[in-house]
C-alpha cells in the first residue's frame, strides 16, 4: 500500500498539472470569444479588414519601446473622415524575462498634411530623457502634459487656450499629428466601443485646430 505521504506526493503534481491544463484551455475560450464578439462589433459598424499601413506600423513604432506586429486592421468612417484603427504588440526584455505588451492605435485623416506634433502625460522619465517640452501660458497644462514639435510658433497655433482647455477636459487622452492623420493610442487591445469614444474626442480636438494653420502649415494630400 502506498504511504499518505507518496499518495499525497503524486496528486499534487497532477493537480497542478490539471490547473495548467484548465488555465491554457480558458484562455483559449476567452481569447475566441473576445475575437468573435469584436468581430460582429466591427461589422456592426461598417469597418472592413484591409492591409496594414506602413506608415502608421511607423507611427506605432515610434510610440513603443521595441518594434512590434501589427494585429487585424480595420479601416472605416467616422463623421465624414477616414478612420483606421489596429492593435500592436511588442516585447520588452530585462536581460532575463520578457514581457508582452499589447496597444492599439486609432487615425483619424485630417483634411491636409500637417508637420508633426505630439501631446503626451508628462512624467519623470519623460522629463528626465526626451528634452525639451514647450511651455505655454497655462500651466496646469505644462505640469500634466508635454508638447513635441520643431516648430514652436506652429505648436502654440495648435494649442490655443480653447484647445488646452478640451485637452484638460479629457486628461486620459495622448495623441499627434503625423502627415494627413490625427493618431491617439491606449493600451490592451481595442474594443469598438471605446474606439467609438476616442474618435469622437478627437474630431472635438481637430475642429479646434484653426482654419489658418490649415492654410499656412498644411500641404495638399494626395490619394
């Protein structure tokens, strides 16, 4: 007869064999059920699939840390402007573990191509490693967010006092102008319905961006 002690010994390897087992087939479960219900989301709102945009897989890249794959990516219509949105992952590695990171963007086309500007949360390292941050006249702005832009009398045009306000108004929200395109990110994956909600947070920023730095900064788009 088996001892307590090698009985006990044995089914401990078996349940934690069993828990693994249940763990990968869970997430398999969740994972498909996560990709159907986006999947009839999309089609619900009239997106279709199409190939991944060089340019904006740059504009991911720029974002990230360490280059990554595109997801799925989709491409639709949002109150009259062209609209893309896509999920990226990338890995990051310590030298002894890695870790995946998941992110999606969402682009929304912007009536000519305008120089590049980014708004970002500011922070300690951001501070710290990626230079000089433009200041303007409000400074609950200049303590929460931080402007990138070669051009400072272009980045002031762009960030009015009404534009800092709505900015202030919505503090979760990072984005940039790049060509032809607004570009806001968020992390995880997408889910249609908060995409929704960033898109029309960013046509509120673009309608504020003023007819004249449409004029004097932008340049044709050609399709």
């Amino acid at each position: 007869m088996f001892a307590p002690f090698a009985v006990f010994s044995l089914l401990v390897p078996l349940v934690m064999l069993a828990g693994v087992i249940w763990l990968v087939v869970w997430s398999v479960r969740r994972r498909r059920a996560a990709a159907m219900r986006r999947a009839t989301e999309v089609a619900a709102v009239g997106w279709v699939q199409v190939p991944p945009n060089p340019w904006l897989l740059q504009v991911a890249a720029n974002l990230v840390p360490a280059s990554g794959d595109p997801g799925t990516t989709y491409a639709g219509e949002f109150r009259g402007r062209g609209l893309c949105v896509f999920d990226y992952t990338y890995v990051t590695s310590n030298g002894k573990t890695q870790q995946r990171h998941v992110v999606h963007l969402v682009a929304l086309s912007l009536p000519v191509s305008l120089p590049p500007f980014t708004l970002m949360h500011e922070t300690g390292l951001r501070w710290a490693f990626r230079g000089r941050d433009l200041e303007l006249e409000n400074q609950d702005f200049n303590d929460r967010f931080r402007i990138e832009c070669p051009d400072d009398r272009y980045a002031s045009a762009v960030m009015h006092p009404r534009m800092m306000e709505r900015v202030l108004r919505n503090p979760g929200l990072e984005w940039l102008i790049a060509g032809n395109a607004c570009v806001s990110w968020g992390r995880d994956g997408f889910e249609v319905p908060d995409v929704l909600a960033r898109a029309e947070a960013m046509t509120q920023l673009i309608d504020l961006i003023p007819s004249f730095v449409l004029r004097d900064y932008g340049q044709p788009t050609f399709r």
